[in-house]
C-alpha cells in the first residue's frame, strides 16, 4: 500500500516509523528519533515530514547547520508548510541569526496566524533581545488562541515585569498557576517581583506543591519562592531552611571550581600590568560611548544603571553578552567555554583595535540616538584589563555592596542561568574573594577609567554619589537622575521591580536576620580590604 504526500510517495511501513519518530520527539528523545529517521528508505528520507522531524531531532541536539539544511531541503517540496517555517526560525534563533529567525516566525504567521507556537516563539525572540512591548502582544495572542498554554502565561509576566507594569505581572504569573500549580519557575517568578505580596493561602499552596515535586527543577523554584514569602513574614529561621534546602539540590545540578577560579584571577592580575597597557598606548576604539557597569549580582548595579538611564544623554542597555562573546573569539580556549587572559599578550595594536571596533558596531543599535549607553552584564568584571586596551575611552562602574550582604542576597536568588558560584556559601566566599582581588587591581591599574561606588553610600548620600558617577562619566548634572523611580525604560534584571521604588535602607545588614545560619559568610567581614592586590 502506497500513501501519497506532497512532496513524494511513501509506503504505509515507512509512515509508520515517520509516526514512530514523532513519538519519540514528544518523549524528548533526540538521539533515538534521529537514528530511526536516518534508517529509513530514500523515497521516506526525502519526503518533507521526515525531513522536517530529522531537523527537530538536530536541532534539539546543537546540530543546527545540519539542521537548518533539512528544513531548507523540506521547503524547497513545500513552500508554504507553516510549521516549517517556524523550525527554520528556531534553528536561526539558535545561530543567532536574529533577523532571519524572526522573518522566519513571522512567514509561518502569514501562513498561519492562528499558530500558537508562532506567536510564542516570536514574543520569546522579541523579549529576549530588549523589546518587551512588542512582546506582551504576541504572548496574549497566544494565549487568547490557546488559554491553557501555560508557558505563555509565565512569559508574559516577564514582558509585563519589564516594561514596569508588575500588578499586571503578578496577574499573569497568578493565571500560569492556574493552569500549572505545581510551576516552580512560576512560583519563583511571583516571588521574584520582591514587591508584590505572597497571599497567605499561596504559601500553603507551595508547601503542598514541594511534597509532590515531579522534578528537581520545580522543587528548587518552589523552596526560593517559599524562603521569599516566609522571609516577608518575619520568620527567618524557616525561611532559611527553605533557601538551603532550594540551594542543596541546585547545587548538585552545577559545577563550579572555587580554586580554578582562584588561579584565574592571579593569572589576569599578572597579565595585565601597567607595561601591557602602556605597549598598546595608542590601541583600541575611542568611542566614549560605552560605559560599562560591573559587579557581583545583587549589588545595587540595576540601581545605577537606572540612574544613568534616566540621563538625557545615557541608553541602559541592560546586561549585553557582546564583551564576553568577544573575550571568547580572541582569548577562548579550544573548548569554547573558558579563556586564557595570556593570550592578549599576542595580540598587536590593530588586533586590539578591531576587538574595540567589533564591539562598538554589535551594540551600535542602544548608542544611536544617545551619545552614551551602559552595558551592565555583572560578569565582565574580570574583563575591565581588555575594556581598557580594546576601548580606552570607555568608562567602567563597579558597584560594591557589603560582601556578607552581598553573598547572602545571591543565596537567595534563583538565578536564571550562570552564577554556579551562589548555591553554596564556601563557594559564594571564595568568588567574593576572587571578584574583590581583580576589583582592586582595576582601581589601582585604571584609576581614570575604573569607579567604585559603594551601594551604601549612594543611599546614604543619593545626591553627592550620583554628581560623583555623573562627573566620572563625562556628564553633566541632570534632576532627572534623582527621579530614577519615575524612569518607564524597560529594565530585564531580577531587579525590575526594585528601581521602581524611591531609595530604602531596608536591605541594609540584612545579614544580621540570618547571622546564625550562614557562618561561612561571616569570615568575609575578616578580610582586610587594604591588603596588597591579590586572590586573598
């Protein structure tokens, strides 16, 4: 028996494994469902479904290349197959291939505008790279077409948290939980508002949802959400347990090696030295443009950056990946995933030069229409040596908090990627003492280009700090960075609630709450900040 489909002919056996692949692609089994594909017979190979399946199967295990050649292959038979067009788009997102992915997503819409995945996957490309307006409209289609679609939900309140509108937020965080109870990453994001109130039957609600947990991952967004709300109610002993019980299991999940990071901090500090900076004097891009804002999370960096932001002259441009992706490309090590601070001792002048160009040209979208803009992704604080060769005008922030109050706050955050180091306290001592080493090298080696700015301080004196960051930065004095809070600027950090509000102390020795539990904690308060530069 034959079954014809546009695009070719294939026999009933051969259907059969086409659906026995998509089977395994519900089940997330990537490996099983491209091997099946892969052994199937010419005529099957070729026909647009299997290659379509073939691509997901790819596409979900980094092959994206290969995967985008069997999506092309696939619409070369059918040219107006919707879904089609939406893997092509994923598989372009994933390349980072911004434009092509969202011409893609937005071909499959023509084709189809009732396709709920298309409206999602376009809202989650807008919200992802810093328009969340445009976003909120795409997550509602979704869920206007699909209500139970649950994820829609959960990503509408971070477009909603974005662009400031945090009742609305909450609301729609409440709504996934409607449809999805037992969310942890729903939970953890109506907690991470950090302003909005946990409703005393919510609590009860988590802690029916942590004893039947399907998965790891909802029990740790669970156990942060349900430390928040206890933490809110006073009770800190209890709120704690649930905190160290979310940071146990996410540990064991992670990987982080406290004296590999040592040894790269050393290594930068011996790297990069007044004779490195002064052999490429004339090296780099000279745009002012730039101003980066550097620190540990949690530190009071969205704070500033809303301060900056709410300057005539300054775009916030949130946290950028192009200074590490950079660092990456000229100092990576063969695995991609770490760099060697030595190999900047191989690059000449006009190496050095086109870094700064590269830079300057990937974010030259937030420096249009402002002659300035920050950058404030917290980890490129061990890149302040580069910043310096590669964009010698550009000015660098780093936001100090108190190291106790520091590393708690990063205890109690859920993070949504990165940060290893903050689910466990031996490990959160160990990279303060790493960020804090570099930190003084860069003030003794950039004194000109490198700020502190102590978080307490800038609650203590808001005036004074701010005419001291204005004035490092180049810029005249504006009222309006006294008015912050007013600042309607989309802001994508765990912060976006917070910098809504006038400036409060009541994060000030919030440490002293938990003092019992975290003693490892309490050894940072012992190191001698005058001490000579270098991992202490």
């Amino acid at each position: 028996m034959k079954t014809h489909r546009p695009g070719g002919v294939v026999d009933s056996a051969n259907m059969s494994l086409i659906k026995r692949a998509a089977d395994l692609l519900q089940q997330r089994q990537w490996h099983a469902a491209e091997a099946l594909l892969g052994g199937v017979s010419s005529s099957t190979s070729s026909h647009p479904e299997a290659l379509r399946l073939l691509g997901i199967a790819r596409h979900q295990l980094g092959q994206h290349d290969s995967a985008l050649r069997c999506f092309q292959q696939a619409l070369a038979a059918q040219p107006d197959n919707a879904l089609l067009h939406l893997n092509m788009g994923s598989c372009h997102r994933s390349l980072e291939q911004i434009e092509l992915a969202e011409a893609a997503y937005r071909r499959a819409l023509e084709l189809n505008p009732r396709l709920p995945a298309g409206w999602f996957n376009l809202g989650r490309l807008k919200l992802s790279n810093a328009f969340p307006e445009q976003s909120v409209d795409c997550f509602r289609r979704v869920l206007k077409l699909k209500p139970d679609y649950w994820q829609a939900a959960l990503c509408l309140g971070h477009a909603l948290k974005a662009t400031g509108d945090l009742s609305g937020c909450a609301a729609a965080y409440r709504k996934g939980l409607q449809l999805r109870p037992g969310s942890g990453d729903l939970w953890w994001s109506l907690a991470n508002i950090k302003t909005a109130d946990i409703h005393e039957h919510e609590v009860q609600q988590m802690r029916n949802q942590i004893s039947h947990a399907k998965s790891a991952n909802q029990a740790i967004g669970i156990e942060f959400a349900l430390g928040m709300a206890l933490e809110a109610r006073h009770d800190y002993a209890e709120a704690f347990t649930h905190f160290q019980r979310g940071n146990q299991i996410k540990r064991r999940s992670v990987a982080y090696d406290g004296v590999a990071k040592q040894d790269l901090g050393n290594r930068v500090i011996s790297t990069f030295t007044p004779a490195l900076l002064t052999s490429h004097a004339t090296a780099g891009n000279h745009s002012a443009a730039p101003i980066f804002i550097v620190s540990l999370p949690r530190s009071g960096s969205t704070l500033i950056e809303q301060i900056l932001a709410s300057h005539p002259d300054v775009n916030g441009a949130s946290e950028l990946p192009d200074l590490g992706q950079l660092a990456l490309s000229a100092l990576g090590d063969d695995n991609g995933i770490t760099w060697s601070p030595e190999k900047i001792l191989e690059l000449d002048d006009q190496q050095l030069t086109e870094l700064g160009d590269r830079y300057i040209r990937a974010t030259q979208r937030w420096h249009v229409q402002q002659p300035h803009f920050t950058d404030k992704m917290p980890n490129n604080f061990p890149l302040a040596g580069l910043i310096a060769l590669i964009l010698p005008q550009a000015k660098i922030i780093n936001c100090r908090r108190h190291p106790i109050d520091t590393g708690l706050s990063c205890y109690r955050q859920l993070f949504a990627h990165g940060h290893h180091w903050s689910y466990d306290l031996d490990d959160i001592v160990s990279h303060y003492r790493y960020y804090d080493a570099l930190n003084r090298h860069w003030a003794q080696l950039l004194p000109n280009q490198f700020l502190d700015v102590q978080y307490e301080q800038l609650l203590a004196d808001q005036r004074g700090m701010t005419e001291k960051i204005l004035a490092f930065c180049g810029l005249p004095w504006h009222e309006s960075c006294m008015e912050f809070f007013k600042n309607k600027r989309v802001v994508r950090t765990a912060s976006a609630g917070q910098v809504r509000q006038q400036l409060n102390t009541s994060a000030v020795n919030r440490w002293r709450q938990y003092e019992d539990f975290i003693k490892p904690l309490l050894a940072l308060s012992a190191d001698k900040r005058n001490n000579a530069a270098g991992i202490l």
